[in-house]
C-alpha cells in the first residue's frame, strides 16, 4: 500500500481519466490534486473507493 502510494504521488499517468488507483491511501488524494492543477488540469477530482481511488479530470 505504500509503495502504491508514493507512486501514484510521484508519478501519475495522466493519458486517460477516470484512472483507478487499487492500494492507494486516500492521504495521497491532496497531492493527486494538486499536481493535475499543476499541468493544467481542471474539473478534478478523487473517489476514495474501498479498494483504492478514483481520480477524474479534464483537460
């Protein structure tokens, strides 16, 4: 779950939305966010889901 995690901070593939996220803590939805805003990213949003989460956004 932590290795999960960090990646989905580190690096998230931004080529399609909605994009699932299994493992992830729902703590990494802030910085989700915030790097999509970062590339310009607008109407998103993240899903905690019992199994990980959803992000969704648009261009």
């Amino acid at each position: 779950m932590i290795s999960a995690t960090w990646r989905a901070i580190r690096s998230l593939p931004v080529d399609h939305f909605p994009l699932i996220l299994p493992d992830v803590h729902s703590i990494a939805a802030f910085f989700i966010l915030r790097r999509l805003k970062r590339l310009g990213f607008s109407d998103c949003r993240v899903q905690t889901e019992a199994n990980g989460l959803v992000v969704h956004a648009r261009r």
